[in-house]
C-alpha cells in the first residue's frame, strides 16, 4: 500500500457531532468524508445542503428500513447541491447481470478517492449501513473499511455490493464546483421543501415530511405503549433529533436567523423526546405525553419554518 493508503486508515468519525448516536449513516459518512477532504470547512454544511437534515420517514410499524427506502442515485445530485462535484456507481436489485461490471467500476471508483486521500461512501460496511472506505491493500485485494457500529474492518473487492444486502453505493467527493454560497442555500431551501412536503419520490407506504409527526404521536397517545416503548422508536427519535442539529447549524452560519432559532427549537424539542424515551420516564403516561407534546411543538415550528423556507423561495 502507498503511504497515502496507510495515513487514511486512521480516518475517524470523530468530531461529527452525533448527540444521539442514531444519526442516519449516510449523512454522517458524507460528513465525515468531506472531513476528511480539503473541504473540511462544510463537513456540517453537507448533512443540510444534501437536503437530508429535513427528510423523515416512518412506517406504519417503526421499521428502521424506512429510512432507506428511497431512489440512492439522487444521493449524487443531492450531494452537488452542497457545491461539490462527484462520482457515483450503483446497482439495483433488478440490475444482477451487471454485477461483475458495476462492482469492478466502484472497486476502480474507491481506489481513485483513496489515492486522492479521500475515504468513498459505502453501503454495507459491516453491517446493512452506509460507511467509509478508507484504504486498499492490492495484495490482499481487500479495503480498508469503517462502519459507525463496528468500527474498523476489512472489505473483500469481491464482496463489494455482495453483503448482507447485496446491492451496490459507492460515492466519491472529487471537487467543488464554484456555486455561490447564495445558490447553494436557495437551492437547499428547495430541497427542504420538497422533502417537508412529503413530496420525494418514495415508496408510497411511508409517512414522509411533516406527515411523520402524527405518524409519531399517536403511538405516543395510544392505550397500548408498545409502540411507544420499543427500540424501533428509540431509532426514529434518535435519527431525526441528530439531523435537526444540522439545519440548525446550517442556517445560523448563513445568516439566516428566523430560520435558525426555530431549528435550534426544534433541535431541542425532538432531542429531549429522545432523552426522555429512552429513559424511564416513557414507561409513565404523563412521561408518554411529555413526549408527545414536545414532538408536537417541535411539528408546530417546523410547520412554521416550511412557510418561511416557501417564501424565501424567488418566483
């Protein structure tokens, strides 16, 4: 291996702020990839001008696959709407018979982000979620690989897009593109629409935008806490309170203060469900309607904020 594979081993997820430890995987990974990129300044920025710091989902039964149930090449022009240019190599589960070739090019694809110093995203790094290829070792024929969960690990070239889930993402940051820091909150104010909304091309079972917060409640409010209770809720609150820190951040670095004291309201809000669902305090009614009324005040400011985001939006 080059001395640049080596150095890039030691890539961490460290300094990507994650109060819940749920952040979606894919949002951090592209964190922590452009961290650990000559763009270091918008590591943050990332998570909230790829749009996915205002994207909820949620399924009737709390199914953590929610999350991913969404169409993955959108993850590149997402990603360009931050100001950076990239590369990307996906295959589908009706895409078997390209197998062989899509693998060879995101193996291709990695190595060159590597060589650049850059780690790629990956899906399925240890686990069905997004991580980061860090290094190769062509000897070996095996990447270096690092995961949110399991830390450090080897990944075969050949298992690439053949794990548990055997479909394939790959996403390389190679540049930025010159857009105007201007064009870039416009454009993310587009996308945080759209994704309030509930408009994202999705499957059509999901609750999406301001439409998972009834969907969230009401378990919340119901007789039976069982719903309320469990861990696939604890993974919902905990995703969502993490990416709301990031629009927050976002809005309060581009001047944008009405916009930023309400995600800093809502940030707060969505973090103490959190807090307090995963504690003892849920297992009471009154703890139950705590919750509820904090996502409810949190669905009223973000409510607030899509009617904001809307008219700052040019004709």
């Amino acid at each position: 291996m080059s001395k640049r594979q080596i150095e890039e081993k030691n890539a961490t997820f460290d300094g990507i702020y994650d109060p819940t430890g749920y952040l979606f995987s894919l949002a951090k990974s592209i964190a922590c990839a452009v961290k650990h990129s000559p763009w270091s300044e918008y590591a943050e920025d990332i998570i909230a001008t790829s749009g996915f710091a205002f994207r909820m989902w949620v399924r009737d039964d709390l199914c953590g696959s929610a999350t991913s149930m969404w169409y993955w090449n959108n993850a590149k022009l997402w990603v360009e709407n931050g100001g950076f240019t990239c590369e990307y190599v996906g295959r589908y589960w009706d895409q078997k018979k390209q197998e062989k070739e899509k693998r060879l090019e995101a193996v291709a694809l990695a190595k060159r982000s590597i060589d650049s110093g850059i780690p790629a995203v990956c899906w399925d790094v240890g686990l069905p979620e997004w991580g980061l290829l860090t290094g190769y070792n062509d000897k070996d024929k095996a990447f270096a690989a690092l995961s949110q969960v399991k830390g450090e690990s080897k990944m075969p070239y050949k298992k690439l897009g053949k794990c548990e889930i055997p479909i394939l993402f790959l996403l390389a940051f190679t540049g930025r593109t010159g857009k105007s820091e201007e064009d870039i909150l416009r454009d993310t104010l587009q996308l945080a629409v759209t994704h309030l909304e509930g408009k994202e091309a999705c499957d059509s079972v999901l609750a999406q935008g301001l439409e998972v917060y009834p969907s969230l409640i009401r378990h919340f409010e119901a007789e039976d806490p069982e719903f309320a209770l469990c861990w696939n809720m604890e993974y919902h609150l905990g995703t969502y309170a993490a990416l709301k820190h990031y629009a927050w951040k976002y809005f309060e670095k581009m001047g944008q203060d009405e916009l930023a004291g309400l995600y800093r309201e809502i940030s707060g809000a969505w973090l103490a469900a959190y807090q307090k669902q995963s504690g003892e305090e849920a297992k009471q009614p009154e703890g139950r309607q705590k919750i509820a009324a904090l996502l409810r005040s949190a669905q009223e400011n973000e409510t607030q904020a899509l009617e904001r985001m809307r008219r700052a939006i040019p004709n």
